[in-house]
C-alpha cells in the first residue's frame, strides 16, 4: 500500500468493494478481459483512494470517498465494456477461437454459426450410424460426447466436441443457441424465440443417448437418437437449414 494512503481509507476501500461485491462480479463474470484492462480498476481506485489521505485533503468525508471510488470504478467498467471482445462460442468460459478477432457483420457470423452447426450435424449421423452397427462406444462416440477441450480448434472453430459445440454446458449455450440468437431483433431478449425454444429441445435429447449406450443396451440407445433426430430436425428447420438428416449437406 502507498504510504501516502490512510488506513482509514484502506477501510472505505473494503467496504466499497462488499457492497459493490455482486455487481462487481457479475461485470466481471461478462467482462473476462485481460489484465491490463483490469489494472486500470486498481489504477483508478488508487488514485481516488489517495485523494483521501491526511497530507492532501483531511477534511474528505468517507462519504465522498465512496463517490470517487465508485466514479473510477464505473470509469475502468465503461472502459472494459466498449473495449471488450465478444464472446461468440462455448468453451467453458464463453470464449472460442474468435476472440481476438475483429468484429464482423451479423451476416458473417450467422455464416460462420450454420457451418459449425452443419459440422455437428454430420458427427451426430457418423454417431447414429455407429449405433446402427451396434455400437455402444468407439471412436464415433467419443467423437462426439468427450468433453475435452481439443488442443487446437478445428477448421471451423470448434474447441469441442460436437454436443457441447452444439449446445453446450453450464449455463453457457453452444453454437446452436449463438445461430438462434441471431433471429432476435437488436436489443430484444431471445428466450422467446422459436429458434430458442427449439435449441433448448434438442439440448434436452442429446444425454439420454449416451446413458443408454452405458448400459450396452444399442436398441434403447438408437431409440433415443430417433428422439433426439426428431428435435434436431425441427431445429434445422428454424434456423434456416435443411431439415431432413438425410440432406446431402449433412453427410
């Protein structure tokens, strides 16, 4: 700590940060940025923390402590917010092989989406032609349901395998939930969307497959990727993309 800063204010300081403790980490739960960005908070806060010393300005009220602390914070926010990165695939942490790249057009992104979408459709016949065969493990189940992260994206951008590149995992929604997102009108909330609703169907199939083939049991495990066929078709179909498994595309 800076000699020129007071206990007192180291105090304010802590208590400013336990009030604030729920916004803060929510910001910084979206945020995720890099740690020069978040030095600047540190940066900020100091400076407003030093404005309270006994030797520049005694008579500061802990009151206008908290003020100035709360502007730097919404300051250094601001600053992470509008220099931020968008997050635009699931890989655990809402990131994926696009960060770091510029931003591009809804139409370039919806692009993008489908043809990773495409791709997990494809794994997910290779899976389905595998349970045909009778299989209930193999390299077309781990093709897709490990979980992984691969080394390197694919050439696609896939930093998982198909499910979770599909629909994703705690909390955080796949590629399949990013394209249907894109139906949503500007500053709209998408959880009624059509194409949500049906992302969130599909996501509800795809786990069942696997707990059967755990058992061995291909007969339940094929009845179970029927179900799941049947969700993702209708899925398709929202989305703009063929609906029938059977297309061309998909194989």
């Amino acid at each position: 700590i800076h000699p020129s800063i007071h206990q007192s204010s180291v105090r304010s300081i802590i208590v400013f940060i336990t009030i604030h403790k729920q916004e803060a980490t929510t910001t910084m739960r979206v945020v995720q940025q890099p740690l020069p960005l978040l030095v600047l908070i540190g940066v900020l806060t100091l400076k407003a923390c030093a404005a309270w010393s006994p030797s520049s300005s005694p008579m500061l009220s802990r009151k206008d402590m908290l003020k100035s602390s709360g502007a730097a914070a919404a300051v250094a926010t601001a600053f992470l917010i509008n220099h931020s990165p968008p997050a635009f695939a699931f890989d655990g942490s809402g990131s994926s092989a696009y960060v770091g790249r510029k931003a591009r057009s809804k139409e370039e992104l919806t692009t993008e989406y489908k043809a990773r979408v495409v791709q997990d459709v494809k794994d997910f016949n290779t899976l389905g032609a595998a349970i045909d065969r009778g299989e209930t493990e193999g390299d077309d189940w781990v093709g897709f349901f490990i979980q992984y992260q691969r080394r390197e994206p694919d050439e696609l951008g896939r930093t998982y395998a198909a499910r979770l590149d599909l629909i994703g995992e705690d909390g955080l929604g796949g590629v399949g939930l990013l394209l249907a997102g894109t139906f949503a009108k500007k500053g709209k909330p998408i959880d009624g969307l059509p194409q949500v609703k049906k992302f969130n169907a599909v996501a509800k199939t795809l786990m069942p497959i696997k707990k059967a083939a755990k058992s061995g049991d291909a007969a339940k495990a094929k009845k179970e990727w029927l179900k799941a066929s049947v969700a993702l078709s209708e899925y398709l179909q929202a989305v703009d993309l063929p609906e029938s498994l059977a297309d061309p595309i998909y194989n």
